[in-house]
C-alpha cells in the first residue's frame, strides 16, 4: 500500500467540476489523513473530500446516481491502472466494438485515454480500467 503524502496524487470530489477527479495532496492534517487537494483538472484547491461519501450522500437525499460498481481498494484506482500497465506485455490496440481483447491487453479508447482489461466478463464484454475509471466496454460483436 502507497503511504500518503504531499505531492502524491489521489482521488477527490471536485466542487467546482461536479466529479471525482485526479488531485495532487496539498496538506496533511495527520499521519493518516488528507487536509487539502488540488485538482489537476481545474486547478483549484479545496478541502479533500472523500468520493464514496459524496456518493453516498447524493443517494441518502434521493437522487439516482447509477449502479456502476467500483472496486474497492486501499489503493486509488490511479495507482492500479500504472501498476497494470506497467506489468502489461502486449502493445496498446485502438478500441473498437469488432476487436476480441483478452486478459491484460491495452487499449487506446477514443474517450478513456488508455486502459488495460481486467476482467472478461462475458464474450463481449470486458472490464477495463482507465486511469480515472473503471468501465465495461463491449467487444467482439
């Protein structure tokens, strides 16, 4: 597990984007926890706030936030995607919905950015992670 820091980058609700995006750790108010953040999308700094609270909030006051499922780990999903692609031995593929991906394969999607599939769910879809998100994309029609 990666030790939080100053400078280190880490996912937080951004008030003024509206989402949860990449931000760089500006303060720290203990060993363990996160005072400010700057968003690397915007540039502004704010308190960090912690994205499945802000999820959960959003769903206690009733309104439909989705049911994408996420994994849940200590580690942020940044973190996993470097890691993944760093492992990764295959060249990156342009994404398209006619190209059978396997286990492990990179892939250059048009929106996304690059990924890497993680998971083969059925025979024509896959579960990819991107460096902010993690999407299931469908594929070999």
């Amino acid at each position: 597990m990666t030790q939080l820091s100053v400078g280190k980058e880490v996912l937080s609700y951004c008030n003024k984007c509206k989402l949860t995006l990449a931000h760089i750790i500006v303060t720290m108010k203990s060993e363990t926890t996160i005072g400010k953040v700057q968003c690397k999308t915007c540039q502004g700094t704010h308190a960090y706030k912690d994205p499945s609270a802000v999820k959960a909030s959003k769903t206690k006051r009733g309104k439909n936030v989705g049911s994408k499922t996420k994994k849940t780990t200590q580690n942020s999903i940044s973190d996993i995607w470097l890691e993944k692609v760093a492992s990764a031995t295959s060249k990156s593929q342009k994404y398209s919905i006619k190209t059978k991906f396997e286990l492990n394969d990179i892939i250059d999607h048009p929106k996304f950015g690059p990924g890497i599939v993680d998971k083969l769910i059925d025979a024509d879809k896959v579960q990819v992670i991107f460096r902010h998100d993690i999407k299931t994309l469908i594929h070999n029609k």
